[in-house]
C-alpha cells in the first residue's frame, strides 16, 4: 500500500479564521480522515483544533459530496464511540496516462491512492503518427473507465505524463525522443478524444514531466516513511530526474528541472538526440546500455529488452555486466553533480535502474563516494524503488486526487468541459504538500 498522502496542504496551513474557513478547514479535516484513515468526528474535532460543532458541518459536507462515509462504531470500545470517518471508496478517482518512447498506459485510483486499474500496451512511438498514438492513449484509458467498476466512479481529472519538456499551458516544447509531439497539448488532446468517446466529465486535465510525476508518487506511495528530500531518476529509453525537497516537487524557475539525461559525462561522446555530444543518456539508457552489452531487440522484436539484459547480467555474460557498470559509473558521475547543487541527502533508482540495481550499485555508490563533497561526514544514500513501471501513470493519477484532498470545498467541479491544467512544482520551506497549487 505504501505510506498514503500524509497530510494535503490548505491555503492556510491551519485553522482559517477569516474568508477562506470553510473551504480550507474542510481540507483541513478531510486531509486527517486521508492521513489517519479513520477517526469519528469528537477525535477529528481534537487532532484539527476545530470545535466539534465545525468538525460535524463539516463532515456532513464531505458526506453529502461523495468524499467521505460515516461507519458503524468499532466494537469493543468502552463507553459510547462514534461513528468513524473515512474516505469513501465509492468516490472520484484520479485517471492518468503516460506516453512513453516505446509503451502507452493508464491508470485509475481512488481517493486512498489505491490502484484501481491498469493497463499497458507495448509499442514504438517513435514510428507512428502522433494522431494514432493519441488516440491509443485515449482508447486504453476509456477501456479502464467503462469497466463495470468504474463506470459510475466520477472522475477527479486526467493527468499525462510525458518524456520531455512541458511548459504552463500544456505545450509539449521538448521531446527529443519523441519529436513529434513537440507543440502539442497532448493532455488536452487526449482528454477531447477520451471525452468525445465516453460523454464522461474529466474535470481538470494536466500534463507534466514523467520523471517528476514518478518522483511524486515515490513521495505518496513509495516504502520509505521518513523519505521527504530526494532525487529520483529514471531510466528507460530516455533518462529524467524528479527532485522533491521538503515534501514538495521542486522544478526550478518554470518547472523544467530535472533533465539529468542530456547533462554531459563524456565531452567525446556519441551524438545525442536533443543534438549534444556525450549526454548521460547516450551512456546510461536504456538503448546504449542494451548496444554496449550486444543484445540486438532488431533482430528478436518479440524479445523484452529488459528482461533480456537481466538474464544475460545475472549468467555473468561480462560484456553485459562491463555495460551495466558503465552505467552506472556515468549515472554516479551526473548524480553527484546533482547532489552538489541542490544538497540532496538521498539518491533514488527507478525505473530500468530499479531492475538492474544489482549491476549500477557498486560504480554509482564509488563516484558518489569521491565526488560528493559532504560524502565523509553525509555519505549520499542509495534507494531502489519498488514502484515498477507504473510509477509516472500512477503519480499522474494520483495529482488529481491530490487536488481534491487539497481542496474539496471545489469538488464536485461542476463544467464538464475539458480544462487545461499543468501540475505545479510548489516553493520548498514549510509547506508538507506536494502536487498543484
């Protein structure tokens, strides 16, 4: 299940006393039902610092939208218990697509940040129209909404993760990868397509760096309680990074952070495909590694790459193995330049690196170990995600629950029209949120 929301933030951090109260002290009590899972409302009452009468409009409130359900009291219990609250499992969900270099999928979860649904369907991007892979994406996802069990479920919003570059209006600026797509407002698109499809309102649709969405839901659903300041990177066909800090997705200046693949490792390298020389992706990914270790996906298509690589390492096959530590020398290499600047306390591999930790582990944990300048005194930690692929699709689902934790007092949205929406990094500091603004 993994470590659930925390606590969502709200426009005051506490209770309001002024104009925005309601609406912020109902996320204020909806935030403790999601971070305690249960409590009846005289617990709520105590935990929030609200009076009971306010606690109980409240919840009555979040009752009567669909977000919450009164239980029957627990047994057992001494004297007379209330009723507890807790979210209900009947309510919106969050839908989110990623389009990737080499795969579509999509991903529904409720408002615990459960998995409800996925799916994925394998496939080149690179040769096919970008109006066919839209509508690819489109297709999967409304097969997981006319489920039996989703159908009748309102949808919170659509979030798409994508490999490149996604500026404040939704434009797709930069996608060295995925060329074609450059320009376009795919979340925007897809949500007309999935729309026109079904008649079915999406409430706000997104759109945002996949790294950084995978890094989100490391934050949410990852293993690791006390893990708040990281830097998460991930490899597949394309390398990316997700910074959090404090709880909260950093971006820099415009939310583009995190492009570690194309920083340089070897100034006499191959020619990228964002059209610099020696990027760590034309080392570290997942095509040059396959390349360095002599496994050909030309000439077995129906062979999966990865699983292919991991067998020929875990045999001992050295080419294979002199690869994936190459790899992982290059990846130490970017990584500690990251740590330096951002003073990061813990590294994090996902994706293809998660697989083949095994193999990256001794040269990344070696160039940490000589590059960091605080490694004597702060060694740089070392965690591998158990998230798998569905990391990004599922960080994307879950921003758009995380905008209704963070304030219900706007759900149900109302117009059922598709509106464009960018997850937003949040400033570091005090704030524990993470997610749009």
């Amino acid at each position: 299940m993994g470590r659930g929301w925390g606590r969502p933030g709200h426009p005051t951090g506490g209770p309001a006393r002024a104009e925005l109260l309601r609406r912020s002290n109902l996320a204020l009590v909806l935030g403790e039902i999601a971070a305690g899972g249960r409590g009846a409302r005289a617990q709520l009452a105590e935990r929030t610092g609200l009076t009971k009468a306010t606690v109980s409009s409240l919840a009555d409130t979040l009752i009567a939208t669909g977000l919450v359900v009164e239980c029957d009291p627990d047994r057992g219990l001494v004297g007379r218990p209330g009723n507890p609250l807790r979210l209900a499992s009947t309510g919106p969900v969050g839908l989110g697509i990623e389009i990737n270099v080499d795969y579509v999928s999509a991903c529904i979860v409720d408002l615990a940040g459960e998995v409800r649904s996925f799916a994925a369907l394998p496939g080149d991007n690179r040769t096919v129209a970008p109006g066919d892979v839209l509508e690819r994406a489109a297709r999967l996802a409304d097969s997981l909404l006319a489920s039996p069990a989703m159908s009748s479920r309102p949808v919170a919003g659509l979030h798409v993760a994508l490999p490149g570059l996604v500026d404040v209006d939704g434009v797709l600026r930069r996608a060295p990868n995925l060329r074609w797509l450059e320009g376009l407002e795919v979340a925007a698109r897809v949500g007309e397509i999935i729309s026109a499809r079904s008649a079915r309102p999406l409430g706000a649709v997104g759109a945002g760096n996949e790294a950084n969405l995978a890094a989100l839901a490391e934050l949410w659903f990852g293993d690791s309680t006390d893990l708040d300041t990281f830097v998460r990177v991930s490899g597949e066909i394309g390398v990316g990074a997700g910074i959090v800090i404090r709880g909260a997705l950093w971006g820099g200046a415009a939310g583009l952070a995190g492009e570690i693949g194309h920083v340089l490792v070897d100034a006499g390298g191959p020619r990228c495909t964002c059209g610099a020389r020696g990027c760590l992706e034309q080392v570290a990914g997942q095509e040059a590694v396959l390349a360095a270790a002599g496994i050909d996906t030309a000439r077995q298509p129906s062979t999966d790459p990865v699983r292919a690589l991991l067998a020929s390492a875990a045999a001992g096959d050295r080419a294979t193995q002199a690869a994936l530590d190459r790899a992982g020398s290059a990846l130490g290499v970017a990584l500690a330049g990251v740590v330096n600047v951002v003073d990061l306390p813990t590294v994090v591999l996902g994706g293809v690196y998660a697989e083949v930790a095994t193999w990256l582990l001794p040269a990344l944990a070696r160039e940490l170990a000589d590059r960091v300048v605080s490694y004597s005194w702060a060694p740089t930690g070392v965690a591998v995600s158990r998230l798998g692929a569905r990391a990004a699709v599922r960080g994307a689902a879950g921003l758009a629950i995380r905008a209704v934790l963070e304030d219900p007092g706007s759900w149900p949205s109302g117009p059922s029209r598709v509106r464009t929406r960018r997850p937003q990094a949040r400033a570091t500091g005090t704030d524990r949120s993470a997610g749009p603004t």
